[in-house]
C-alpha cells in the first residue's frame, strides 16, 4: 500500500513531460551504480569458482571460491559486509583429502555452492571432492558431495559431512567410475532445511559392479537435507543417456514455497536439431514431490546465429510476481538467453538473446527486474522481458573467472570475483528511477461542450472553480499513474480566469502550504508544469485564488520508491515586503537589482535533506521592471548561457526548475532585470538518484549572434510555422551518451502569432499535446521532460514562426 511522503484555451493545453516511457513499462526501472573494488585476497596463482550468498538478518554476505594455488586447491570463504568489504579473516573450508591409507590424493574440487538458512542463521557450503586422477583405481573413486555449515558469524559449525550416499561398488578399470558432480544448493523456509542437486553419472565399458541403478545413464539426483544435514527424500529426474555431464541448478520461489531443478542439453545436435541449446526444468514440492511433468524450453527458438550448447542454465524465483526468470549461458560463444516462465513452467515470452560474456550467477531485485553478471567483469540489470536496464563494470582490468552476484537489502547488493589472481568484490546498488512518464492524459476539464474530454470521462464539465476555492483531483489509478505511485508530473492550465490569480497543487493530506504553482491574468490563458506530491489517497488539491475553468495533464509519475523525493511545497525565498517562508530564512530581502545574483540555501529547509544533488523548484519573477530573465545554477559554478524562466515588464510568470545543488547546498538565482523572486520547492533528488541534474547549458539557439555550449544548432534564423526542428542532445552540455531522457526548458521568443510548441522523439509520431503556450510577440518558457529517440534525438514542431532557445537542465538514464 502507498503512503504520502511528506483544448481550446489557445490550444491544447501544455504538456511538461512526453512520452519518456509506455504505459505499460516496468514502473521500476534503475541503473547500476558500483563502489570501487574491495581486495577480499590476495591469492597466490589464480582464486576460481566464486560463490556469495546474503544474509538478511546481518544484511551481510557470505562468500567462497576455490584457491588454485595450492597442488589440488582448497576451499575458503570470507564474511563481506553490506559494501563488499572483508570482515575478518577468511577462513579454509576444505583442505586436500586423504587416501584410507592417509596418502594425499591429487585431488580436485567440484565448484563450491552457498546458501543461507534464515532458519538456522548459518550458511551451508556444498563441494564435490574428485580424486579420478589418483593412481589407484580405489582411490579414482573418492568422489562425494560433502556439506560444511558455517554460523552468521564465519565460524565453522561441525565437520565435512558427506550429503550423498554410498552410489554402488562400480569400477570400470581405467575409464572412469560412479560419480556425483557438480551440486548446488538452496534453502528452503518451508521446511527450516535445504534442497540439493547434483548430477549422477556412470559410465566406462565393460561394466562392473553397480552404480546406484544407473547403466550408463546420466540423471540428475535432488536431496532433501535437514537443517543439520540430515538426509531426507531423495529423486532422480532429468534421466537420460547424453554423453557429457550437465551442470543442474536449483531455484526457490518466494511465492509458492516450491523448487525449480533445471539441467542443460550438453550436446549441440547436428544439423536441424537444436537441443543443445534447449534447456530442461521440474518444480518440485519442498516433500520433492513433482508438480507437473518436465519442462523443456527453448532458449533461442528463431534465432539462427550458432550460440554454443547450453551450458548451465539459472532459474530464480521472482517474489514481485511468482515467475520463474530463467538465465542461462552457452558453453563456448559468450552468449546469454534469459526465459521468463510462470508459475506452473509455462513459457510466457521467447528467450532474449544477450551477446555479454559467460554468465555465472543471476538474482532478483525484488521489483520484477533482476541481476546478473559476467566472465567479462559486468553487472547487467535487466527487466522480466530481458531488455536490459543498465550495465557496469565494476571489475576493471582482466577477468578470469565469472564474478557472482547477491542482491541484499533496498536494492543493494555485492558482486565477488577475481582479479588476476585476487578475490575481489563490489558493493553495488540498484539505483531506483526519478521520473518515468507516460502519454499525456487529460485529467481534469471543468469546461463542457464539444471537443472536451478526459482520460476516462470522470471529473469532466463541472464549471470553473470559484474563487478561493479547492477542487479535489483523483489522480493514483488514471491515466496510466499506478495506484502506488509516490507523487506526478502535471501540466496545470488555467482558462477563462475572472481576475489576476495563482494556483497552487498540494497532497490533499496535507495543509495548503504558502506556495503557487501557476500565476495567470485574466487575460488569455496560462499553463505552466506542476510537481505534485499525491496524498496517501491518490489525490491532488487544486486552490485557485480567481474563479477560473482549471485543465490538468498528467505527463509522468514517481512511482513507489523511486529515487526523486516528493516533498509538500514549501517556500524558501520571498523578496516581497510582506513575504513569508518556511522557516523565516529568506524572506523580505526587497526586489533584487538587475543583473544580480541571489544566493539561496535549500538544503536542510522544508525536507530536502543535507545529501541532496538537486532540488525541484517553482521560481517566480514579479512584476520585473523590464524583460527579465532568471537562470538557477549551482552557486559552486558559473553562471551559464541559459536561463529559466522568460517574463515580461510588469508580469507574474513562474517555471519549474530542476537545479543542481552545490557542494555547500546552495542554488544562485540570477536576473537580468529589478524584480521580487519567490522560489517554492517540490521535490529533491538525494544523492545518487535517478534524475541527473547538471549545470544547465544551451543546446539550441536560432537568435543570431548568440551561440550554444559547443556551436551546434546555433542559428540565424527563427523556424518556420508549422515546422519540426531535430534537436541532438545525448552527448552534448553533460548529457550522457545513453541517456534515454532529458529535462529541458523550451523557450518561444516573438512568435508571429499565437501558438504551441510540441517536443517528442523524432522516432515516434507526434502527440497531441503542447509543452509551450505562447501568444504573438510573447517570451515564453517551461519546463519539459522528454523522452529521446533512439539516436538521442528531440524534436520541436511550432505552430507559428518563432525564435526557440532551448537549455537542457538535467537528464535520465530510466527507460
């Protein structure tokens, strides 16, 4: 449940956002932001084979690997804190085995597993032990799975215990014996205990003595242990008679308590036959009872592009929806597929293809979205359909073994790997979204007649609100905002007002703050963006000091944890004789003079907390002694070749502004012209969230003689009515290259007549909204969040002709 955190005026009316992603998308999209690497090791030769598991209760991780240096390895694991950082020393596992003579056996290890037991607070760490290569043939046969409990505290609880049992008196001479391999591991809450897999394999020719019922078979053997690694029911499934040893993987569904055992196809048929790249799958009951018959899945089903058989292949449990999110990775081309299944198995989508390396570990954030990470050094965040959200590359240098990855609390987690020959490992966070937009939806139209309507018909013709008046907005559940989302984008326009005015948009729930959102005349009509908390209801509160028709689009929403902080309006800075502020602080300083800057401190004032990067804010000018402009910057640099807000002599005109916050919590408000300023914030973005403020910097400018941050779209010429301007923005002023989104302020200068601006990406057609009103010979700006094509493109199409300076303010890497 979500709690509050606290077109005919001219033309349509503005829109502040456009179209920065579906309805339908994933509402929580994020990037990955790493810490530097932590040395956990220094290994002597090469550390392998690296496996983590979290502890909830500690928010801690337990780690282990494979040391290499050693004649015939050993095993170690290590306590990682919350960053990845090593807490105390690491401790030996498993050391080289003996011989019943007590002779040292060249000796390797199956690849160790890890999981935590909420249940017990301990961790059990699975191995196989593999003497094949001894001399003897009793002593080929000294392979077992073998258990070792460790406490929440890295101590060793008890010894080895062997977690299989006696597989038979095979030998096979030379070519091999009875052999348990590679066995992974999960808890399982349902029954306090763990469920382990392996796989079971005999063969050799001529055969003699017995190997557990098998002749000449491969199966996959799954193991019910207690909490003390007591064994319980014991099944073979995924039985057949491939050559090669397929590497099983367990899952546990948070939802249904059930487990899912998936095994490889080891051999790449020739010809048309594509198992190799077909993985095999069974849910199981926590009793190891079979639900449904076994699945088979294609991994690549139309994709011709020769990938490798299947090598391993992952499932995990969403607990956002009870899917079952299936990774897998081939043997030899480097190439990852990811299957979404249902509850039951069924296939809900056809494998995503990723050319990313060799995958080693996967998990889920808990938001539908999910982790993994690569041979290459990289953690890839991924959505429920496999389109990818963000990568990094936390491990820099060269990789030799596949780092693993562990999600922990708040979307946090930590990635261990090598690094040449060290164990390293990587704190890292899920960074949640800022703002995610959606198709402009009309949600409020008090005026009635032809030609008007909302979204869904509701709040449609009730007649302009009286003067002094609050109108109560649903807003949660319309128009495509979900019933959880925190706050919203509005476009809020005021038509038909009986005087000079404001409005102001508050969460219901809370008190009507000393703020405005939106100052208008009675004259034409006003529009101007609006960031609004919503109330644990869903609603927004609309005041309108004038009786005047209130319009309101909805252009984009912060949903349920996302990374930009809505907060109740609040005042910070009124220069008027009579001004008040939230705190007393900055207010009744008198009109600013020309050409002056204001230096305001907003952090630690009206919520924005000490860390915040930036602050979404409603700047006004009032009455200004000439034509104005005012430009909000961080007070730590220049003052740049934008501005934020255009105003004429004698008028009321206010932007929201998303400004970058300096190192001391300050933002400059310069202006060109004598004026009082009021400034209201809104929102912050806390360190390291999702909307990526910058020092604002011009990308387009048709005025001759002025210019933009790097001469580009720099111009001698107002554009035509009716026209499109491509605008190019990834890449320029401080934006990213892979940015999908950007905040901008969009300003008409002098049009020939009035009109609106429209900005949307060149790749997709043009909506039927406006972000700027403007009437003939007017200076208009607003605020505009805007999605970009996919060349990192915006375009611009007016109505009339008109000068157009666009300054780009801030940007979003969130799909």
């Amino acid at each position: 449940m979500r709690t509050s955190r606290f077109a005919s005026i001219i033309t349509t009316a503005a829109s502040a956002l456009i179209v920065l992603t579906s309805v339908t998308a994933t509402p929580v999209d994020a990037r990955v932001e790493p810490e530097p690497p932590k040395v956990v090791v220094a290994g002597d030769i090469q550390n392998r084979n690296h496996e983590i598991a979290h502890n909830p209760e500690r928010n801690e991780y337990f780690a282990v690997w494979e040391d290499f240096g050693t004649v015939a390895g050993e095993i170690y694991g290590q306590r990682l804190a919350a960053d990845g950082s090593p807490l105390d020393a690491p401790i030996k596992i498993a050391a080289q085995g003996h011989n019943d003579d007590g002779n040292l056996l060249q000796q390797s290890f199956m690849p160790p597993k890890v999981a935590y037991n909420a249940a017990t607070n301990q961790y059990l760490v699975v191995f196989g032990r593999d003497a094949s290569g001894a001399d003897d043939i009793e002593d080929r046969r000294f392979a077992v799975v073998l258990g070792r409990l460790v406490s929440d505290m890295g101590a060793l609880v008890g010894g080895e215990v062997p977690l299989n049992p006696p597989l038979g008196t095979a030998q096979t001479g030379l070519a091999g014996a009875c052999y348990p391999r590679y066995p992974d591991v999960v808890a399982d809450p349902n029954t306090g205990g763990y469920v382990l897999a392996y796989t079971k394999i005999f063969y050799g020719n001529p055969v003699r003595g017995t190997c557990d019922g098998l002749e000449n078979e491969v199966t996959t053997t799954v193991q019910a242990l207690s909490g003390s690694l007591g064994r319980g029911t014991r099944v073979d499934v995924l039985t057949n008679s491939e050559e090669g040893t397929p590497i099983p993987a367990l899952g546990h569904n948070p939802v249904t308590n059930q487990i899912m055992v998936t095994r490889s196809f080891t051999e790449l048929r020739a010809g048309a036959n594509r198992d190799g790249r077909r993985f095999e799958a069974q849910i199981l009951t926590s009793a190891l009872t079979p639900v449904g018959s076994i699945l088979t899945v294609d991994v690549d089903p139309v994709d011709p592009i020769y990938s490798g058989p299947v090598m391993r292949a992952i499932p995990v449990g969403d607990p956002a929806t009870g899917n079952w999110f299936v990774a897998s990775t081939t043997r030899f081309a480097g190439t990852i597929w990811t299957n979404l299944l249902d509850r039951n198995g069924a296939s809900l989508r056809t494998g995503t293809r990723s050319d990313s390396g060799v995958m080693q570990s996967v998990d889920a954030v808990g938001d539908g979205t999910f982790v993994f990470s690569t041979n290459r050094g990289d953690i890839f965040h991924v959505r429920a359909d496999g389109s990818e959200i963000h990568q990094t590359a936390p491990f820099s240098g060269q990789i030799y073994e596949t780092p693993s990855v562990a999600i922990g609390a708040d979307g946090t987690g930590v990635a261990v790997g090598a690094k040449g020959a060290d164990t390293v490992a990587v704190g890292f966070s899920v960074v949640a979204p800022g703002i995610l937009t959606l198709p402009p939806a009309r949600l409020l139209e008090t005026r009635s007649g032809s030609g008007v309507s909302t979204v869904d018909g509701e709040a449609l013709g009730d007649g302009p609100v009286p003067g002094g008046q609050v109108k109560v907005l649903q807003v949660a559940g319309r128009g495509g905002v979900p019933a959880d989302a925190e706050a919203v984008n509005l476009n809020v326009s005021a038509a038909q007002a009986s005087g000079v005015g404001f409005i102001t948009v508050y969460p219901c729930d809370a008190d009507q703050p000393t703020a405005s959102n939106l100052n208008y005349t009675s004259s034409g009509a006003a529009s101007a963006a609006a960031f609004a908390t919503l109330s644990a209801a869903g609603t927004v509160c609309l005041y309108t000091s004038a009786s005047a028709h209130l319009i309101v689009d909805v252009n984009g929403f912060v949903p349920d944890g996302g990374s930009v902080s809505p907060l109740v309006p609040a005042r910070l800075l009124d220069s008027r004789p009579t001004g008040e502020t939230i705190d007393g602080v900055s207010q009744r300083l008198g009109r600013v003079g020309a050409n002056s800057t204001t230096t305001l401190k907003v952090t630690g004032r009206g919520g924005v907390t000490s860390d915040a990067d930036a602050v979404v804010v409603n700047a006004t000018a009032i009455k200004p002694s000439t034509g104005a402009f005012l430009t909000v910057y961080p007070c730590d640099q220049d003052q740049p070749s934008a501005s934020s807000l255009n105003a004429a002599a004698g008028s009321i005109v206010n932007n929201l502004v998303v400004a970058k916050v300096s190192a001391a919590g300050t933002i400059c408000v310069f202006s060109s012209a004598a004026t009082d300023l009021v400034v209201d914030v809104a929102a912050f973005v806390p360190a390291g969230g999702g909307l990526l403020s910058i020092v604002p910097a011009r990308l387009l400018e048709t005025r001759a003689g002025l210019d933009t941050v790097d001469g580009q779209s720099a111009t001698t010429s107002p554009v035509g009515a009716m026209s499109r301007t491509s605008l190019r923005v990834a890449g320029r002023g401080g934006v990213s290259e892979d940015a999908t989104g950007a905040v901008l302020n969009v300003a008409a200068i002098r049009p020939d007549t009035g009109g609106f601006i429209t900005a949307y990406p060149c790749d997709e057609d043009r909506p039927e909204a406006s972000n700027v009103n403007f009437t003939a010979g007017s200076i208009v700006s607003n605020a505009v969040v805007v999605k970009l094509s996919a060349s990192g493109d915006v375009c611009l199409y007016s109505t009339s002709g008109t000068d157009l300076a666009v300054d780009v303010v801030g940007y979003t890497v969130d799909a």
